[in-house]
C-alpha cells in the first residue's frame, strides 16, 4: 500500500482477459486497500492518468505495436513519481530492452497476484525513501551515467566472439558503470527470481546467458 496513505491505486493496462480481472479481484482480497482500475489500450490509459491519480502502473507489454513503449515514455516524462511496473515474458524481444531501461520493477508472465502484490509494496516503499533528496540525487546520479558509444561497439563486438570467455565480458562490462547499475536493476527484479540480492556482473551473466544482457 502507499506508505504515506495507506492506500493504494494501480492501473492494470492489459489486453483484454478473464486473467486481468482475476488479477484485480485476487489483489482486492490480498489488501482491500488496493484499488484497481483496468484499461486495455495504452492511450486510454495516459488519458486516465491525465485527469486521476494513481500510485503504480503496471502495463502488460502485449499491448499491440509500440504503445506499451510509447506508454512507459510517457508515464516517465510527464508523471515520473508514479511506479512503473512492467509484465513481460520474452527477454529478446526488442520492446523488452527499451521497457527494462523505463521500468522500476519487471514482471514474469503468467504474473499471478501474490507476486504483483509483494513487487507493488516492495516498490511503494523504495520509492517512499527515495523521496530523501540526497539518496535520490545519488541514485538518479548513477543511473544516468552516459553509456560510451566505444564501450558499446567494444561489447558487441566481444559478443559477436564464440570464443569470447565469460571472464573477458565480465571485465569489459564492469568497465562501464552505466551498463552495470542497469543490468544490477534488471537481476535483481521478480523477473529473473533470483534467490537473494545479485551483487555481481557475473551472476546474472552465467544464469542467463550473454543473450539477455546484451539486450539489457
């Protein structure tokens, strides 16, 4: 729930499903203090944020073509306080790279509610002491380190190498501080699971393979 509040609004944007309602009902029962609006088109979801207030959005990226991107986009620019929560279950596709990079928390499909619930009050209450000025500052800081366009060609490059080791990617890639806060944030979301906090470049790397880190 909202930790300021104690209660909480999410919009679910979804196609269409008897899922998606199952899923705001099973959130209702967990906390009756979760209110959940549905919508199943990205535009009429960023006129419903236009005009109420919501605490979180979790946007189901098989929403048609680029609109769940385009929605992420938005919600960024224009509402950067509210939580972005993405449900997603093909790490190579392209939308997946672009909405990792936008996201607070990724999701696992089939996304059930308990794990939605546990992400929706996880992320509550590390954006409430994110409000601190100075951890906020120091944060924001490290995210937006620019990526080196060298550092880039020189990963792709070591990528495109089947002989490359996973101790050579390793060390290319925890050259560049930049790449390294993203692919932490991405390890450590309920997408990927993992059992405790990845700390390290090469955990995430020997779990999953280069394929989805790169994408990252």
């Amino acid at each position: 729930m909202n930790v300021a509040t104690g209660h909480l609004r999410l919009l679910l944007v979804a196609p269409e499903s008897e899922t998606v309602q199952g899923l705001a009902r099973d959130l209702f029962l967990l906390d009756e203090h979760i209110e959940t609006t549905i919508r199943h088109q990205a535009s009429a979801a960023m006129e419903l944020v236009c005009v109420q207030n919501f605490d979180a959005v979790a946007i189901d990226l098989r929403l048609p073509g680029d609109s769940a991107a385009t929605l992420l986009t938005g919600l960024q620019n224009r509402f950067p306080r509210i939580i972005r929560l993405v449900i997603a279950d093909n790490p190579g596709d392209a939308i997946f790279a672009h909405a990792a990079h936008l996201a607070h928390c990724l999701l696992p499909r089939p996304c059930d509610s308990g794990t939605l619930f546990e992400a929706l009050l996880d992320t509550a209450a590390t954006t409430h002491r994110m409000r601190d000025p100075a951890l906020s500052a120091a944060v924001a800081g490290i995210l937006s380190l620019p990526e080196s366009p060298a550092m880039r060609r020189e990963l792709l490059g070591l990528l495109a190498d089947d002989e490359i080791s996973l101790e050579q990617l390793e060390d290319a890639v925890e050259r560049n501080p930049a790449i390294v806060a993203k692919l932490m944030q991405i390890a450590n979301s309920a997408y990927y699971g993992a059992r405790g906090t990845v700390a390290t470049v090469g955990k995430p790397s020997r779990c999953w393979g280069w394929t989805p880190c790169a994408a990252s």
